[in-house]
C-alpha cells in the first residue's frame, strides 16, 4: 500500500514539475527531483493514511511475543521440574 501510495505521488509531482507547480530540478537531476518530492510527499501520507494497518499489525506482533514469551516460560518451568 505504501509504494502505492509513492506511485501517487510520483506521478503527481511529476506532473506538477512539468506544469511549472514545483520548481524543476538543476540541469539533469529532474528525475531525481522528483522521485524526492514523491518521498516527501507520501510519506505524512502514508503515516496517516496506513495508521490502521500499522496499528494491526502490530497488534498481531504483540501477540506473538506475548505467546512465545509463555511458550519460552513453560518449558522452562518445565526443565526445571524434569531436572529435579
């Protein structure tokens, strides 16, 4: 989704760049001109737009953890006990 959302802006800013929107970069560096503007660009966008995925799947790696972390627990408790 977030290079998506850098595909949009790409093409954004480079049509804003051949309208004369956004100042055009030195001699040759026009591309990279604009593939700078577009990182610029989808950047506060994806933060914003992407908070939901982002706060998912996070969710879903602190469910992970707090599961491996309980796996980890017992079978420590569990060599403890066999150990004795």
């Amino acid at each position: 989704m977030r290079l998506g959302i850098f595909v949009g802006c790409f093409a954004v800013a480079a049509v804003a760049v051949h309208f004369g929107l956004f100042p055009s970069g030195a001699s040759d560096s026009n591309f990279v001109w604009v593939i700078l503007l577009a990182l610029v660009l989808s950047a506060p966008l994806s933060y914003v737009l992407l908070r939901k995925q982002r706060d998912e799947m996070s969710a879903q790696i602190v469910s992970t953890v707090d599961r491996t972390k309980a796996r980890l627990e017992a079978n420590r408790t569990r060599e403890d006990h066999v150990t004795q």
